[in-house]
C-alpha cells in the first residue's frame, strides 16, 4: 500500500482507536437533526444544557444509528409503534403537536406585543361606552 493510499484511508476514518468511525457525511436531514440538537434547550423549558460556544460546527467523524430495545426493556423503555417516526424532527413536530407548547408561546408573545397599542385603546373606549362602539 502506497504512502499516499495510507493517508487518504487515515483520513476517511477516525483510526483504529475510535473503531475506524468514518468521516461525516453531511446530508440535508443530518443537517436538519444536528440544528435541532443544538437548540434542544427551546425544546424542554424544564431541562437546562450547557450552552454552546458560538458557532457550533458539525463533527469531523460521526455516525448515525438506530437505538434497538433489549427485550427486558419491553414494557418500560419501549417506543410504541404508533409513536416512532422516520426522522428526529418528525418526532419532535409530533411532540409539539400534543403539547401545543409553541403555539401558546407564540401567541403570549403577540398578545404581548399588541397589548399597548390601538387594540388597547379600543378595548378602552369600547368599556366606556358600555360594550357600543360609536363613530
């Protein structure tokens, strides 16, 4: 094997110390589960994680696997069918559509921001007047 074939091979992997994990391929859903993986604190407001510095690159080495269940793991730590999705976005899009979490953040947030405009006012002279706009 030629110097130049043993240093492509080096670095298409992480080396025989970490089991020859190859190099990242970075595909549009890898990206899209890396993103979400770095704002994972928006996700769960009770869960704190040590914030990341900056620009977060992705990693050199990776690979993506798929967790299997031991089957003492039956009743406790499965995943139901009905609840498994094809991608990590996917899940937590469905989550959010249990909770409704950000849908009532959202809307706090606008009816924060319109509080103290006209829709106030309005609100206000409306009381005055009995619940009866007049013009």
């Amino acid at each position: 094997m030629s110097l130049t074939a043993m240093l492509q091979e080096k670095k298409a992997t992480a080396g025989p110390q970490w089991f020859d994990l190859p190099r990242t391929d970075l595909t549009p859903e890898l990206k899209r589960d890396l993103q979400l993986l770095k704002m994972r604190s928006v996700l769960d407001p009770k869960r704190h994680y040590k914030k990341e510095n900056g620009k977060a690159k992705a990693p050199e080495f990776s690979h993506v696997a798929t967790i299997v269940e031991g089957p003492t793991e039956f009743f406790s730590g499965r995943l139901l069918n009905r609840d498994r999705k094809k991608t990590f976005v996917d899940e937590v899009l469905a989550g959010e559509a249990q909770t409704g979490r950000f849908k009532n953040k959202y809307n706090d947030v606008q009816a924060a921001k319109t509080s103290g405009k006209k829709d106030f006012y309005k609100a206000l002279k409306a009381k005055r007047h009995g619940g009866v706009r007049k013009r």
